[in-house]
C-alpha cells in the first residue's frame, strides 16, 4: 500500500525540523531581557541540576532577566544569562540555582553582597566561588530517609524511657536544679562584661609570660636545687614538724593546767594597767626628763648657747635643814636656841657635840641640855635609838 506524497512530505519536514531545534531554545512568550534591552553574563556551576534554558532569573523574588543558554565546559557548567540593562549588578554578587517549589521549575537566585564592589560589565564571566545550588527536593528527601531508617530514631524511645525512670520521684528536685541552671546562666550573662575583662587580663598575662619565657625558665631551673636541698633535709623536716606538733600538745597541757592561775595573773595585771593608762602623758613626758635633767631631750641641744646658762634654784641651806638632810633629827633637839640671837657658831658646835657623841656610842642618848630641867625618875624614859640618816648607813652604823 502506497502512502500519499503530500503525507510523506509532512512527515518529512516534521522530522527535519525536530533534528533542528529543541523547543528549549526556542524563546517562550514574556521572558525578558532577549534581544536588544539587556546584556550578557556568564556564570561558572559545579552542578546545575534540573535548569534548562528559558528558566527565570530572579532577584528578591522579581525576574530581572532569562537563561539563554547552558554550556558544559570540562567538568563545569557555564549558563549564559540575558539580564535587564537597568539592572546593575555587582562584580562580587552571587548566583544560585533554587527551585520555586517541591515540584516546581528551577531558577537562578541572585543575592546582593554585603559589601558591593564593582559593578558587572556586558560579557563578565563570574566563578564559581560565588555560585552554587540550593538543596533540591530529592536531597531532602534522601535526607529524611538516612534519618529515619539508620539515624537512631530507634532509640529515642529507650532515651525517654530512661529519662522518665531517672526524674520518676524527683520532679521538685529537677525543677529546682534547672531553676538554679537558669539562674547561673541569667547571672553569667549580666557578668559578660567582667568575664571577658578577666579573660582579657588573663590573655595579657599569658603574654608577658611568654615574653618573659627565658627568664621563666631560668627562674624554674634555679628552684631545682633548692627543692634537691628540702629533698635531703626532708627526715629532718618531718621531724621538726612532729616535734611542732609535740610542743604543741605540752602547750595546750600546760594553758590547761595552769589557766587559773595565768587568769589570776591577768587579773592582779589589771590595777597596774589602769594605773598606766590613768597616767596619761605623765609616763612619757617623765621619760623625756628622765636622763637630761633639767632640760628636756628636746630642748638639751638648745639649752647652752655659749660659756654660760642660766639656772633659777631654790636652796635651803641653813644649819638645821643641812644636819636633818645629812645627820637625821637628833634625840633631843635644842630648844633654847633662837635663830634670831644664836650664833652660827654656837648651832655648828651643838650639832657636833650631838654627832660625835652618836658617832661614838651607837644608839647612845644626846647629852642633856644644861637649861633643861632634870626629869624625875618616876617619869623618866628608856632613850629610843634614833633612825638611820645617810651619814650612818654610810658608815655602817645601821
């Protein structure tokens, strides 16, 4: 059976024209950035998954321009994009391959830098440092598989199951330890500012410390012989201690034993102690006088400014105060002498008599006065001894 011409050359222009273009490439209606109203930019891929010419190309969720084409370059792919002459993008701006949704088509998502540089000429080519992909659907998936079939899910339960037996009776307790928890962390962080100022004081530290490593280290090597030497003399340390520790004890026995008598101690202390402080300045001020009378230690340097001081002094010398400082009182004192008529003489005479005549019969009586009437016998006294004076107790006559 014979086919009609006309369908045989149908069939034949259908096919030839299949060979010659892919619908892909062909452009699609409202695309952007084909022909004349957009430039050119090439970006390198490790992986482009499922893109395909005609995909979108976005920028915050708005189309700024279209996939024209996807080359592959050795083990890399270069898609060449059409994008909108107002659209300046920067030399350091990124490019992604996404997907729109779980089954949707896939796009290439640009994302601004930061810190722009530069801005992107007509033919730039951008590597693949600043390209990638987005996970895809399938990538999820496998994911979620690796993680219930081997990710210990398995095990959950036997970790519930033991947490449950270890807070079984212990609700309060647990609630408190992690309210105290809380209140650590709550407290660690109002301290940040001192925590890392301590951290900071510590890495100061550490680096003088490592400045001065050579110095540490010849520090530490003059220690080893002075530990050697505690070495050697360790029996003997471990022996003065024990009998530290024994003196100790006999100390303690001692306070315990005599503890009455030291508080009766203290106690006959305390008048004396009053006494001392009731006394003021006295004490000191005696102790200024005390080797440089009459002048005080202050003043003895200013006391004798040339060949002569002046010195006020008040002196007893009469007869009978020099014989009662030097002679002692004698047993029975003159009375008939007036220092008004008597003489000098007659009083320097009386007090010798009175003294050879002790000096002769120790504890011996004076003589009697000759004006003095004689006592009668009925009323007459055994003579006392008279006191030591200075004069006696220099002679040893007392």
């Amino acid at each position: 059976m014979r086919m009609p011409t006309s369908l045989v050359a149908v069939v034949a222009i259908m096919l030839t024209g299949g060979c010659l273009a892919h619908p892909n490439e062909m452009a699609l209606p409202g695309q952007v950035a084909l022909g004349d109203d957009g430039y050119t930019v090439n970006a390198s891929f490790a992986s482009v998954d499922n893109l395909v010419p005609n995909s979108a190309v976005q920028r915050d969720d708005v189309v700024i321009g279209t996939v024209t084409a996807i080359e592959v370059e050795g083990w890399d792919a270069v898609v060449t994009m059409r994008l909108l002459d107002d659209v300046k993008l920067p030399e350091n701006v990124s490019f992604t391959v996404g997907q729109k949704t779980l089954l949707g088509a896939q796009f290439v998502d640009v994302v601004d830098p930061t810190e722009p540089v530069g801005t992107l000429a007509d033919g730039a080519t951008v590597d693949q440092e600043v390209t990638g992909l987005y996970p895809a659907t399938e990538d999820i998936l496998a994911a979620v598989s690796l993680l219930l079939n081997n990710g210990g899910l398995s095990q959950l339960s036997t970790i519930t199951t033991e947490l449950n037996t270890t807070l079984a009776d212990r609700v309060p307790q647990a609630r408190d330890a992690v309210t105290r928890l809380n209140d650590l962390t709550t407290t660690l962080d109002n301290r940040r500012g001192e925590i890392v100022a301590t951290l900071e004081s510590l890495n100061s530290l550490a680096g003088q410390v490592a400045e001065q490593r050579d110095t540490v280290t010849a520090a530490i090597g003059s220690i080893s012989p002075g530990l050697q030497a505690l070495e050697n003399q360790r029996t003997d340390l471990v022996s003065a201690a024990t009998a530290l520790g024994q003196f100790s004890s006999v100390t303690n026995q001692l306070i315990n034993t005599s503890q009455e008598a030291l508080l009766a101690n203290l106690g006959a202390l305390e008048p004396l102690l009053a006494d001392l402080q009731a006394s003021g300045n006295a004490l000191p001020r005696s102790l200024d006088l005390l080797l440089t009378v009459p002048f005080p230690v202050s003043t003895t340097q200013n006391a004798l400014k040339g060949d002569y001081a002046n010195l006020f002094i008040t002196l007893d010398a009469s007869i009978p105060a020099l014989a009662s400082a030097f002679f002692g009182p004698t047993l029975n004192p003159p009375s008939d002498i007036n220092p008004a008529s008597a003489s000098p003489d007659a009083e320097v005479a009386q007090a010798l008599d009175g003294l050879l005549q002790r000096l002769t019969t120790p504890g011996a009586p004076a003589p009697p006065q000759s004006a003095a009437p004689e006592p009668s016998p009925s009323t007459t006294s055994p003579p006392t001894q008279a006191p030591c004076n200075l004069l006696s107790q220099l002679l040893g006559m007392c």
